[in-house]
C-alpha cells in the first residue's frame, strides 16, 4: 500500500485539532461549572466533563477527522467506546497525578496538559488505526 502523502496527514492532524478544541471547549465549560458553580471536587467534576468531551469527539472525528462515514457506524462505535473507556481511564489518572502537584496552575488548566498528553501519546494513534480505519 503506498505511503499517504504528508500533507493529507498533517491535514488530518489539524482537523483532529479542530475537532479536540471543540471537545475540549465542551470539557472544559462542564468541568468549570461543576467546580465553580456546584462546588464538585476537580477530581469528581472531571469523569462528566471527559463523557461529554467524547461525545463530541466521536461524531466530530467520524465525520470531519477521519470522513469515515462509509464505515459501519455501530462497529465504530463499539470500537470507540472500548478505546474510550481506556482513554478516560488514562486522562482521569494523569488528571490524578498531575493535579496535586501542579497546585500552581488552575485544575481547568492542568486538565488541559494531561489530556493533550493522552491524546497525543493515545487517543489520536488509535483512532486513526483502529477506530476509525477504513477498509482500502
């Protein structure tokens, strides 16, 4: 199979970007408001505020990122749910680790760091060779 040109990567990338600043911007406003508004710890407002992350990054991935509408929805579906779990689960302990350390950043901040580590390091590789991987 011949290699993909970079630009269409770097392309795919920047829309991954776009499509994680939407979810970050969907994050960010429920962890904010369940710390600020209703006094929730940051350690407990964090597991709403990365649900409705993912729910934006599914839909925003699959048809902008990725344009894999062609593939089965339910089987990227399930394959997003599985990796996702796995995805909160390391951006929840990252969060854990970092945010009692990190006293001198806001917890919205140090929310930031830990998920862009996650989805560099996790989350982008398996959704652009799992998840959402057409067939050719």
């Amino acid at each position: 199979m011949p290699r993909e040109p970079w630009v269409d990567r770097v392309l795919r990338f920047a829309r991954a970007c776009i499509v994680g600043s939407g979810a970050t911007l969907v994050d960010f406003s429920v962890l904010t408001t369940c710390i600020r508004l209703f006094e929730v710890a940051p350690t407990s407002a964090r597991i709403p505020a990365l649900l409705a992350g993912a729910s934006v990054q599914f839909f925003g991935n699959r048809t902008f990122t990725f344009r894999a509408q062609r593939g089965s929805l339910s089987h990227q579906a399930k394959l997003f749910a599985v990796f996702e779990i796995a995805t909160l689960a390391l951006n929840w302990t990252v969060y854990r680790l970092l945010q009692p350390r990190l006293t001198v950043l806001p917890p919205e901040i140090v929310s930031f760091v830990g998920t862009f580590v996650v989805f560099i390091g996790f989350a982008y590789p398996m959704r652009k060779l799992v998840i959402f991987k057409l067939p050719p």
